[in-house]
C-alpha cells in the first residue's frame, strides 16, 4: 500500500484491533472497507412482549424460551407488517465505506447517522478500488488492468495534491502568526486551518473512504436488506448489506430466519402476480 497520513494508520490499527477484540461482529470488505456490528438492543421477546401487551402480562425472557406459538405469531406479525414492535429492537453498526456508497446508504433516513467529517480532520487517505469482482459483468471485464492502474494513480494523485496544500496552507498561516499579521492560536478549533480543510475537501472524490455509526431499529434495518441485498443492487453497496445482514444473523438468527421467509415469499408472490399479469 501507497503511503497514507497518520489519521489513515491509525484508523487501520484500530480495524485491525477490532476485528481481533469481536471477530464474529467484523468483517473486512474490499481494498479499504469495514464493517463492526457493535451492539444491539432487544431480542426476538422484546417483538413478542411488546405486541401481547395488551393480551397479557406475562413476559418472555429472550428467544430461548419461544415456544412453536411464539414462533408462529413472530413470523405472522411480520408477515402481516404489524410493524411497531419490530421498531423495539436497535442496531448499531459502525462503517467504512467509499463515499458513492455512502450517499446510496443514507437514503435510509429512518435511523441516526453520525459521519467522520473532513472538517476537522484530514480526508481518510484511500481511495475504493474496484476488484474483479466488481469490475466483471456476465464474465466481462468491462475496465482493464490498465485502466486500473491509472486509476488507482490519480487518486494517489489527488490525495498527494491535498497533503502538499494543506501543509502549504499551514506555512502561510504559522508564518502571518508570527509576523503578528494573526492573532496567536487559542485553544479549540484553529478557524485559519479549519478553512483550509473546508476547501481541500472539495477535490476529495467519491471513492474516497468515508467512518460512520449508523443506529437502526429492525423494521428500517429489515428495508435495507430488502433493497441492498437484491441482485440489481449495486455490487459494491450489496457487498456491505451482505456482510451487515451475515452480522446480525449470527446475533438473532431467529428473526433473521423468520424476516427471510417472509422476504422470500414476498418475492415469489410478486413473480407470480407479474407472470399473471403478463398472461393477462
């Protein structure tokens, strides 16, 4: 790898450190990206205690004490889209994704987004580069090693051409400090350097990383598997959706099977309606 800024070492450490300390909760997603479910908030009873409590007082524990009925009204609430007793159950998961993916994810605005700003802190200094994977279609390549390769050389280019500004930028600044053409830096947020990064930024390309906690309850989080995990999503967001969904699965594989069901007879219910409507 290329030489990166010092935020960029030390966000791959903490990559690296994470993915040892919760290694069922991580996964690593192509040149650059991450993906840490980092906690949760209510289980399969938190859905079930929720939708009886009008019905009765009592109240299951966790998903270990389901009966064949608790399974069945789990799967017929979701089934029915009794929605409000899925919103019961949180996710927070926390991301490093390409910008371009970012901006697709976001579109889920029912949940909290908190995103690493380039404001305060120098661009994540690595750019998305597509794989094979991501570059084939129906066995097609439709972007060469060549092309690649220049790509991959003009965001070198870019974040080079950021580095050699902003520490430009920074001599100007120190240098009117100590002519006394600037006042001398009190604490907090310096407005002189701050201004610089509000401008550097501009050049950043999409493909740039970007750090993000996301917090979903289920009914949204059970959307976005929906639209992101079908084959017509774009790879490259599918890829995290994927990885997002193998995380959670592993926390509540009772919902997850369940959501799945439904999500799959939902699929086959529309392919039926659309055969019959195209024999109509």
């Amino acid at each position: 790898m290329r030489e990166i800024n010092k935020a960029t070492a030390e966000l791959r450490e903490e990559m690296a450190r994470r993915s040892t300390l919760n290694p069922g909760g991580t996964r690593r997603i192509g040149n650059f990206g991450f993906i840490e479910l980092e906690e949760t908030w209510g289980d399969e009873a938190t859905i079930i205690n929720t939708a009886r409590i009008s019905t009765t007082n009592q109240r299951l524990a966790n998903g270990h004490e389901f009966t064949d009925r608790d399974r069945a009204l789990l799967y017929q609430l979701l089934h029915d889209q009794h929605g409000t007793p899925f919103e019961t159950v949180y996710f927070r998961f926390r991301f490093i994704a390409p910008i371009f993916v970012l901006r697709q994810w976001v579109k889920h605005r029912v949940s909290s987004w908190n995103e690493f700003s380039m404001r305060y802190r120098k661009p994540i200094s690595v750019a998305y580069v597509p794989d094979v994977a991501a570059r084939t279609v129906d066995g097609f390549a439709v972007l060469d090693e060549a092309a690649i390769d220049e790509y991959e050389a003009l965001m070198a280019q870019l974040f080079a051409w950021y580095e050699k500004q902003y520490s430009a930028a920074c001599s100007r600044i120190d240098g009117a400090r100590e002519r006394g053409e600037l006042a001398p830096k009190e604490g907090g947020r310096d407005p002189y350097r701050g201004r610089v990064r509000e401008l550097l930024r501009n050049v950043m390309p999409v493909a740039t990383y970007s750090d993000v906690y996301w917090t979903v309850n289920f009914r949204s989080l059970m959307n976005f598997f929906k639209l992101r995990r079908k084959q017509d999503a774009q790879y490259e967001i599918r890829e995290y959706a994927d990885a997002a969904f193998a995380l959670f699965a592993a926390r509540l594989p009772l919902l997850a099977e369940t959501m799945q069901r439904v999500l799959d007879e939902s699929a086959a219910a529309g392919a039926t309606l659309q055969e019959s409507s195209g024999h109509a």
